[in-house]
C-alpha cells in the first residue's frame, strides 16, 4: 500500500518536479562549465611523462584513453563537417551562380564532361560545408586540448572559437572581392590569348583560392592564442621571417591550382603579410601575458 502511494505520488508530482529541473538545468551548466574551465590541470614534466609510459602500464593505458578520446572528438567533428555539407545542399546551387559572376556567370563556362557539373557542385558545398561546420570542428578540437590547458589558456581558446569562423569567412570573403576581380582579367588574357573556361578549371581554381586563403587568415589567431598561452615566443617568429617566407613560397606553390607563378604569387603575397601581422600580434600578446606577473612581481617585492 506504501509504494502504490509512492507510486501515485510520484506520478503527481512529475509536473513539479520537471518543472524545477528545467529551471535548475542552467544553473547546473553554468556551474559545471565554471568549473571546467577554472579548474587548474595537473604539471606533469614532459620526459616523465615519457618514462611513465616506457614503465607505467597505468601511464600507458591512460595514454590510450586520450587516444580514445581523440579519436572521438574526431569522429564528431566529422559528422558535424557532413552536417554541414547536408545544410549546404540547400543552396549550393545559387552559391555556384554566386561564385560565376566575376566571369560572367555560368554561361561563359563549358563542360566536356558527363560528371564535371556534378563536381563542381559537390567541390562548392564542401567549402561551404566546412565553413558552416568550423565553429563546432574548433570546439570538438578545444574540448579535447581543455584539460590540459591553464583557465586562462582556456578562455582565450573558447573565445578564439567564434572568431577562427570570422577570419576564415573573411579570408574567403578578400579572395573574392579583392583578389579576383584584379587577378581574374588578367589572366584570362594573358598575352592576348583568350581562355575557354572549364567549370571544373575554374571551380578548383577559386575554391582552392578561397580556402587556402581563408586558412591563411587564421594564422594571426593561432599566433597570437599560442602566445598568449606561452608557447611561442614573437622573436622566434622575428628571427626566422626569411624561413617563413621560403615555407609560405612552398606552401603556395602546392595549394596552387596552377603551375603559373602569378597564381602562386596571388597566395604567397597575401600569407607574407599575415605572417608579418602575425609578428605584430605575438608581440602584443607576449606583453599582455607579462603584465600580470610583472604586476606580482612588483607587488611582492613592495611587500
């Protein structure tokens, strides 16, 4: 008799107490994810980390849960990268009108193949994929790195989130604005010969173009969430410009759609100057990370 009355006054107060579970929901995120994010990981010296593992069998299969874990974040962010091709499906198709109007639009373009205009749809919705589906690829990435990460190493890279999606979006968005329309007349003409354009040429030349380009753009970010966090140094980065400048010319040359070197130089130009922006950066988050232990510093040697 006790537990029906249990029972039935359980099913009665279902409503209540879904109710005050709502209710408590967003405290108890909150609170978790306060907690996540200042809870200060454990120091563990890199080369004993490397002898717990050559003797440890508890280091070795913690070893292989991270790996574990790893593999799950990247099987996560694989399924919200094709979540985002499936979204992009909507509307790939005015985006590829989009994309041809610094030609002309799709009639000056002419397929000799059954599968080409199928190519260039799904080349399309992958860039438009991977744009829609960065922010939650960066934070599948960020969740896994998090717990080794100081509060203040986690802030900057959960704030640095949204903002690898604005610089991507704006590196595609200066390829197609400021990039195309002055590089495009010029080598359609090239030594006034007239090109017969392929959808297939011309779709991997621009969204090649706009990727990389939008990739390069994350590099001032990157840079300066890595300084900030301690982990490069901007005179590193200073000293070793001409480097840089040797792998920014490789680089180009291998994400180049084409064997010319204007197109190559329309890539390198624009990631040098990222590179030197990046130098700038660095030096701005080195001093901002500074600052507070100098401030400790003076404030103990007043003491």
């Amino acid at each position: 008799m006790r537990e029906s009355l249990r029972t039935v006054g359980r099913i009665l107060t279902f409503p209540i107490r879904a109710v005050w579970w709502l209710i408590k929901l967003p405290v108890r995120f909150f609170t978790s994810a306060r907690t996540f994010l200042m809870t200060e990981p454990e120091e563990h010296p890199l080369g004993d980390v490397f002898a717990d593992l050559a003797q440890s069998q508890q280091a070795r299969r913690i070893f292989w849960d991270q790996v574990e874990a790893l593999r799950g974040h990247l099987l996560r962010a694989l399924v919200g990268l094709v979540v985002g091709i499936a979204i992009s499906f909507t509307f790939t198709e005015r985006l590829v009108h989009f994309l041809a109007l610094p030609i002309g639009g799709l009639s000056a373009l002419r397929a000799i193949e059954v599968t080409e205009s199928v190519g260039v749809f799904m080349k399309v919705a992958l860039l438009a994929g991977i744009a829609i589906a960065l922010p939650y690829m960066a934070f599948e990435f960020w969740l896994f790195a998090a717990p080794g990460l100081r509060p203040r190493e986690r802030m900057y890279g959960i704030v640095g989130i949204p903002l690898a999606a604005i610089f991507f979006l704006g590196g595609m968005a200066f390829t197609y604005y400021m990039l195309l329309p002055s590089a495009l007349p010029f080598l359609l003409n090239f030594l006034g010969i007239q090109a017969q354009l392929r959808p297939q040429s011309y779709f991997a030349f621009i969204t090649g173009l706009m990727f990389w380009i939008g990739v390069a753009c994350e590099f001032p970010l990157v840079v300066y969430f890595l300084t900030a966090m301690g982990l490069i140094r901007p005179q590193a980065l200073r000293r070793q410009w001409r480097l840089a400048i040797i792998i920014i010319a490789v680089g180009a040359a291998a994400i180049t759609p084409t064997v010319d070197p204007v197109n190559m130089g329309l890539v390198m130009l624009p990631m040098s100057l990222l590179y030197f922006i990046s130098i700038a950066l660095s030096y701005a988050a080195d001093a901002g990370r500074r600052r507070p232990q100098q401030e400790k510093t003076h404030q103990e040697a007043s003491a």
